[in-house]
C-alpha cells in the first residue's frame, strides 16, 4: 500500500509542479531512509537476481531442486556484491558489485512483486481520481490515470530502459562533458539492468562541487544544452532529471567536469508538430512576442488560458512574461506572489492540464525538476540558459524548413538566415558579458574605496 500512494503521490506532485507553484525547498519523505524497510529489502534482492538470472540465462523454474542448487552458482557473476543499496525508489533499488572479469557495475534490481502489483496500482488511481472527481467535479485529474498505464509498463521494462539509455548516447554524441553509463546486455534481464558504475556527486550538491572546483553555472549551462537540444532538436527527452538521477564529477581522463545521465526509463517523445509549436512559442517567450506567445500557447491546447499556460511553463508571474522572462531573475517576492495564489487557480491548472496534448505533461514535470537543479545551484532563469534554449530553436525550426524547400536558393537563403540569427544571439550574449565584467569591475572600485574608510 505504500508504494500504491507513492507512486500516486509521485504523479499528483507532478501535476502540481506543473503549476508553476512547486516549493523548491521541498522535502519529500522517503520510505527507503527506515532502516527495517532497506534490510528487508536487501534480502529480497537476493533472491530476485538469483531469480532473475537463474530464470532468463538458463530455463529453471523458481523453487524447484535444480534452482535451490543452482542459486549458489549466482557468486559466480559477482566478486562483491554490496547489499547496502546506492539508492532506492518506489520501483528499483541499485547496488555496486564486481564482476569476476574486475568490472565495476551498478546492478539495477526491481523490487519483487513490482510487476504483479502494478495493474492493482493503477485501479487505485482511477478508483481515487473517480472519487475526487465526485466531490469535486471541477477538478479533472483522469490523464494522471492514462499516463500511469501509458508509462508505468514502459518504467518496469529495464530492457527499454537500456535502450533508452543507448539512444540518448548516440544522440548526444557530441557532448563531450555528458556520460551515459555503458549497458551490459549479456547480463541484462527486464528486471535487471547491469550498467557500467560512475560515481559522482548529485548535481544539485554545491558543497560537492566546491570540493572538486567544478563550476556550478559550468554545470548549469552543460543541463541547459543538453535539455534544449533533447527537446527542441530530437524530440526525445529524458523525463526523470531529479538530482539522483544527475550526477556530476570530474573526468577520470580529462580532469574536466561532467554530467552523468541516469535511469532512462521514462522518456518523452515529441511528435515534429509539437515540437515545432513549442519551439515558436519558447521564441515568442523569449524575445516577448506577446502576439505569437498567445497563437502558439492556443496551438498547444490552452485556449483562453493561455496566460497561465505562459506562467506555469516559465514558472514566472504574467507580469514578468510581459515584461520579458530574460529581462530580471527571479525575485523571493515574485516566488511569494505565485505561491500564495496558487490555490486560487487550482480549477483552472486543473481545466488546462486536461486539455493540453498528452505529450506536455511530462515536459512540465522535467521543467520543474530542472528549475528545482537550477533554484539549489543558484542559478534559476539565468540570462545564458535562455539563450541556449533560443538557439536550439531556431536551430530545430532551420533543419525543419530546409527539409521542406525543394528549391537549393531557398535551402541556402534558410541557412543564412540561421546563421545570422545565431550571430545576433551571440553578439547579445557577448554584450550581456561585458555588461556584467563592467558592473564587477564597478562593485569592485566601490568596495576599494569603501574599505579603508571602515577601519
């Protein structure tokens, strides 16, 4: 039952994050920190594995003689195997082991029963939402349903999830400061993955990274790209970006920081209409098109509301979106503002999450898990991130109209185009630059001055 309302919790506070409300501060209590909890389930990851393997390598029914004999013959995968988990969740936990060929792994093991219980996990939702949805008929909340039966199949699946994490390799091959830890397939099973180990520190721990002088706007910058270009440019996008699945470290071989992805198992793909609409109205949100941020805010679904729609992607007041999103950073006035009235909108953030297109929930669920990274780093809405973000774009929307132009002229008046869009936004951010040199330089003179006077 525990794990029923986790994984409930899990999805209502997705949707309420998507809100633009979340409490970056938030605490979440985890049934893994009880100690009887973690033993009882170290044991039974025993007998999973054994399970498992003895099960998927070789055809051995569970519980008979020839299993018992061979279950011993699990040690001979492992060196060491630590029963303390690394981490823990509502579906898997993992553990480091030691292969007999001296490889270090992580051995990502699903928790027993995990699969039998899930149909009884999503009945529970719909026969809650039906009940909230009696008392409160404004509240809909019935798509929290269709997406546990969408995902949740997908997330119990450990061997899509080694594929997931292949693709995103691939896909982002060209950056260099993003590790994707190595699947062992021979060793894989649906409900153990083994995957290359890389230890890190969470990316959202500032004490580590002051502690291996790794840059926490470096840092920031790296997830802002990486995101953008997951979004924008490939329409595959890693949905799960809390900091126990982001990790970052120095490079063992180049001494330089970087960040290691994690737990692939839930993944947004975006259709080219929707990510084309979302790339048009990210533009319009950052360069303050008032006109276009309405039109495409009503192409994705969220009608008359579409300044909440506008508020709850950007996690700002409307009046910040007008006055332009990049213009100021996020004040602890305007994060009271939004909390406080919150509550007053509930029927509406309901109403609109509802109709927005299936594929935006989860993006509003990873846009919070990202500003939650940012809000710990201290580096929330930065100038920079919105820049990368607004190249993505036009990137993303280039490689569109040039696929469609049939004509080479038009192909080439496309890239030129691109191009010098590009330019401007690096001549701005240059400029941005040596505003801020010249406003530390100032700060800087004044506290010179200001010194000697204090002694």
């Amino acid at each position: 039952m525990a794990r029923k309302a986790l994984k409930l919790a899990s999805w209502t506070g997705a949707a309420l994050a998507a809100s633009g409300f979340y409490l970056y501060s938030n605490k979440y209590l985890d049934p893994n920190d009880f100690g009887a909890i973690r033993v009882g389930r170290a044991v039974a990851t025993t007998a999973v594995i054994s399970y498992d393997y003895l099960t998927s390598l070789r055809s051995v029914p569970y519980g008979s003689e020839e299993y018992l004999q061979l279950r011993s013959k699990i040690h001979d995968l492992f060196v060491s195997f630590d029963d303390t988990p690394l981490g823990a969740a509502s579906l898997a936990q993992v553990h480091k082991a030691v292969l007999r060929d001296g490889r270090t792994v992580a051995v990502k093991v699903q928790h027993p029963k995990v699969q039998s219980q899930s149909s009884k996990d999503i009945l529970l939702m719909e026969v809650l939402v039906l009940a909230v949805k009696q008392l409160f008929p404004e509240f809909e909340f019935m798509w929290l349903v269709e997406e546990a039966k969408k995902n949740l199949p997908l997330e119990l699946d450990f061997l899509n999830e080694g594929r997931n994490a292949e693709k995103v390799a691939q896909m982002l091959k060209d950056f260099d400061f993003l590790k994707v830890p190595r699947i062992y397939w021979e060793l894989s099973t649906k409900r153990v993955l083994l995957m290359e180990f890389v230890d890190g520190g969470q990316v959202n721990d500032r004490d580590y990274m002051e502690r291996n002088n790794i840059d926490v706007n470096e840092i920031s910058r790296y997830l802002g790209k990486m995101y953008s270009e997951m979004i924008f440019v490939n329409g595959f996008v890693h949905c799960d970006p809390h900091p126990g699945n982001v990790l970052v470290r120095k490079c063992p071989g180049t001494g330089k920081a970087e960040v290691v992805l994690l737990d692939h198992g839930l993944y947004q793909v975006l259709t080219d209409e929707f990510r084309l609409d979302y790339c048009h109205l990210w533009q319009s949100l950052i360069w303050t098109d008032m006109e276009k941020v309405k039109k495409y805010s009503q192409r994705l679904g969220a009608g008359d509301l579409y300044p909440l729609f506008a508020c709850m992607l950007t996690a700002r007041s409307w009046d910040s979106v007008n006055r332009g999103i990049g213009q100021a950073p996020v004040t602890a006035t305007e994060d009271a503002e939004i909390r406080n009235n919150a509550a007053n909108y509930v029927p509406q953030i309901s109403q609109l999450l509802n109709h927005v297109p299936r594929q935006m929930l989860l993006l509003f669920k990873t846009n919070d898990l990202l500003r939650g990274i940012e809000a710990a780093l201290g580096t929330r809405a930065s100038a920079s991130s919105f820049l990368n973000m607004a190249r993505c774009c036009i990137r993303a929307l280039a490689v569109h109209k040039k696929k469609n132009s049939r004509s080479l002229f038009r192909r080439t008046q496309i890239s030129f185009r691109e191009a010098f869009n590009l330019w401007q936004i690096d001549l701005h951010e240059l400029i941005l630059r040596v505003k801020g040199l010249r406003l530390a330089s100032w700060v800087l003179a004044l506290l010179c001055r200001l010194l000697p006077t204090s002694y």
